[in-house]
C-alpha cells in the first residue's frame, strides 16, 4: 500500500511536461503569428521569414481605428456578449436544474425535443428568424442579436448533465423538508454547485458569441456592426492589407484573453472547491 502511495503521489516525468508544452506552444503560436505580422507593413511579409516582431504594430493600430468603427464596434461586441452570456448561464441552469431534479410531465419529451434542436444546421433558420426581427422592428439594432441567443439547446444539455450528478437528490429533498421555496432551492443548491459548469458554460458562450459573424451580418447595419463584422471591412478591397487585418485581428482578441483569463480562475476554484467538498 506505501509503494501504491508513492506512485500515485510521484511528479509526472518529463515527457508529460514535454508534450504538455508542445500543445501550450502549438496554440499559442497563430496568435504570435498574427502579432507578427500585425507588427509589420505588407511589404516585409515577401521577405525572409522570422520570429522576431516588426516595429509598426501601434501604426498598424492605428490604422485600424482610423478605418472602421473600432470603438463602437468593440462597445457592440460587449454588449451582445455580456448579455447574451448572462442570460444562456441564468436560464440554462434553471431548465438544467428543472429537467434533472424536478418531475414533471412531459419533461423527458420535452428535453429529447430540446436536444433534438442541437442537429438543425442554424443557416435553415436565418430567413424567417430575419423575417421576425423585421417584424418587431429590430433590425439592424443589437437586439436582432442578443434575443435569438439568450438560451441556448446546448447550455441546457450541458447544465442538465452536470446537475444529474452534481446534486443529491435528498439534498434537495432537505431543503424543501426545511420550507425552501422551489426559487430558494435553486437559488441555495443548485447555484452553488453548478459553478464549475456554469463557468466553462459562460466561457464557451461567450467566445461564440463574441466570434459569431453570420447572423450579426445579416441583420445589422454597417454603422453598427459587432467586432467581427466591423473587422470584415478591412479586407472588403481587392488588395488586401494582412498587416492591417491582423493588427484588428490581435486588438479584438484580447478582450477575449482577459475574459478568459478571469473566468478560467473561477473554472479552477470551482473544481477545487467541489474536491475539497467530496
């Protein structure tokens, strides 16, 4: 048993930290290429190739706020992610909480319905789902974007599953035993214990609703893109600048890193936090 002990508490070898650095590297390394090149003009990209950064990055910057809606934009992209990641986080662990702790009829239908949803293509939806923003008047403004995407099929699978495992359900038992409302219940146990997922949830949400491009084109009007679609307009000409485009390209990817950066703590104490508890 000592020996089973030692092995399981020894470091892992070099080989682990070996590939492990591999996989940091291979990713890290397109975003230091779009830094590279965003820290060049167009014409040293014929040159030789190298590693070492150019000096025109903050011309390069430069340029591109003086070229499209950088601020505007990037205010947008805030706000249609902010909201729309709130919202999917919020209203996905509610319907995950209700389809794996609370019995009703037609649940079971109703979440193979739910999960069903995941296999329709979204560019089938794009016509009529126009045809209603048009309806209520929302097109071209941000609520074309953020309303469609405020509960997501996939944040309701994932907060299910998690929450199937995550709570007991004689916890949840005690605390209606205790006269917890069915809003306290949820508000006292599930919130809590749904933090780690509920975290890589509003990662993942986040991301995609930062990065999403196609629906945020059709709808809104040039003067008020999103990032990603105000970012569109620097290689809309027939010659292309790649030193400006991925110069916008780095400007918008680091409020991504940060977000990412600042949820990812909360992923790993969360995990913790559920370790230490078990």
């Amino acid at each position: 048993m000592a020996h089973e002990e030692v092995g399981a508490m020894r470091r892992p070898s070099f080989v682990v930290y070996g590939v492990l650095a591999a996989f940091v590297l291979g990713s890290a390394f397109p975003l230091y290429y779009s830094f590279l090149v965003a820290s060049r003009d167009n014409e040293a990209l014929t040159g030789d190739f190298t590693l070492v950064p150019g000096g025109n990055f903050f011309s390069n910057a430069a340029r591109v706020l003086d070229t499209i809606p950088f601020w505007k934009s990037l205010a947008n992209s805030f706000i249609v992610s902010g909201t729309v990641t709130l919202s999917v986080v919020l209203l996905s662990t509610l319907a995950g909480f209700a389809f794996a702790k609370l019995r009703f009829r037609g649940s079971s239908v109703l979440f193979v319905f739910v999960v069903a949803t995941l296999a329709v293509p979204t560019q089938l939806g794009i016509i009529p789902l126009y045809m209603a923003m048009a309806e209520f008047g929302w097109a071209g403004e941000l609520e074309a974007v953020i309303v469609p995407n405020l509960v997501t099929a996939f944040g309701v699978f994932w907060m299910r599953q998690y929450l199937v495992d995550a709570i007991p359900d004689e916890l949840v038992e005690a605390a209606r035993m205790d006269g917890c409302s069915l809003w306290r219940t949820f508000w006292h146990v599930a919130l809590p214990a749904a933090r780690p997922a509920a975290a890589m949830l509003g990662v993942f949400t986040f991301m995609q609703s930062w990065n999403d491009f196609l629906w945020p084109l059709v709808v809104l009007n040039a003067d008020n893109p999103t990032i990603q679609v105000a970012l569109e307009k620097l290689q809309s000409g027939y010659y292309v600048d790649y030193s400006l485009v991925l110069a916008g390209t780095t400007l918008a990817t680091i409020p991504v890193l940060i977000v990412f950066l600042v949820l990812g703590r909360q992923i790993v104490a969360g995990v913790m936090q559920g370790a230490v508890k078990g």
